[in-house]
C-alpha cells in the first residue's frame, strides 16, 4: 500500500519503535538472503516496511509497521515478487528486500499448498495488472492499484479466494495529524470514507494464512 519510489526514505523513529517491538515478539524476519530464499514458496505473501511520510501515516492508521506486501514467484529459477509499485512489476527478490528496513514477514496459506495449476492460475490473473499505475488515493479500481489491493485482486480472481473483507476507510486510525494531513492532501476535505479498502495489515491477520519461518 506504499508507493516506493516517493517513499524511500528510511523509517523514523515510529516506524523503528514498530519494528523493535516486533522483533521482540518474533514476527519480524532478517534471515541472510540464502535462508529467505529456501523459506519461500511460489504465492507466498511477503510483507515489508518502507519508510517516508505515506509509510508513517499508514503505520497509523492501520496500528500495524507494515506498509507494503507483495507475492512471490520463482521466475526461471530466481526469486521475484510481484508488487504495486508505480507500476506493478516483478522485482528481484535482493532488490525487494533492499528498498525496506531490512525486517520482513512471510504469509501463506494455511489450508493446503497451492499446486502447480494453483500457482499458474495466479499468475495469469497477475498478467492485466502488470504496468498499471499506482494508486495514490487507494480507490477500489482497476484503472490504479496499490499493493495490498493487488494481492487481494490476485487471490480473488485467480483461485476464488477473498483473503480478508475490505473495509471502508472511515475504519481505520484517521484521527493523527500525519493522517489528516497525508488524506488532505489526497482527497481535500471531501475523503472517500466509505471505500472500500484493503491494508496489508489487514492480509498479515487474514485467519486464513499462516506465519512462515517465525
């Protein structure tokens, strides 16, 4: 749900604050790059931090450091992951890693593996998305997208799974200053209140996922 190329920034104290409380509780993953790479499996959710000021104002309103989520394939023999970035793409595993704080968590699902035919179906549901732009205003259309909204779109359409229910965005944190502030300058004073909206916080607590490597 970060827009990466206007987001790079590395997180402030905030997000740092996440992202120790995390670690303590163990659900937060820095494994060397050999370790992530064993640990994941075709369509497995990946979720990560990315700093600056949407990053900060996400981590608010949802309560939770994740800020961006994307899925994994291997890719002739290589790791990628699909994400909504400005535009959606697949992006090397290392590279992927390197644009967050370091810190990473693994999701998949729970009731059986995906098969072959299962990972096929994803990816050609992830074809019409690939180069779409990124969706600032994080309306539920596919003429934009963000990146929770993507592996939401992707599950659905490609296996007939909804991961979690959208939520309007009246439901989240929106009483901080960074929020008011980040939504004013998205939407003026008329914000969307009842769109539907998915955070990648909202994918990581799906019940029907699992942690991986934790």
């Amino acid at each position: 749900m970060l827009k990466a190329s206007t987001c790079m920034r590395r997180s402030r104290p905030i997000a740092a604050l996440f992202l120790v409380c995390l670690a303590i509780a163990g659900n937060a993953q820095t494994k060397s790059m050999g370790q992530l790479e064993r640990t994941l499996r075709d369509g497995d959710l990946i979720f990560q931090h990315i700093g600056g000021v949407q990053g900060e104002a996400l981590q608010l309103a949802t309560q939770s450091p994740w800020t961006h989520v994307g899925i994994a394939f291997k890719e002739h023999g290589a790791w990628m992951v699909l994400e909504a970035v400005g535009p959606v793409k697949r992006t090397p595993l290392a590279e992927w890693v390197e644009q967050g704080d370091g810190a990473y968590a693994i999701r998949r699902l729970k009731e059986k593996p995906l098969t072959p035919a299962d990972i096929e179906r994803l990816r050609n549901a992830a074809e019409p998305y690939i180069g779409l732009p990124y969706d600032l205003r994080f309306l539920w259309s596919n003429n934009e997208i963000y990146c929770s909204e993507l592996v939401w779109k992707i599950y659905n359409e490609g296996l007939g799974i909804a991961l979690c229910t959208p939520k309007p965005m009246r439901d989240y944190n929106l009483g901080s200053k960074q929020v008011r502030a980040v939504m004013h300058e998205r939407y003026g004073s008329a914000p969307p209140l009842d769109e539907p909206m998915v955070a990648p916080s909202t994918l990581l607590h799906c019940p029907m996922l699992v942690p991986v490597g934790e």
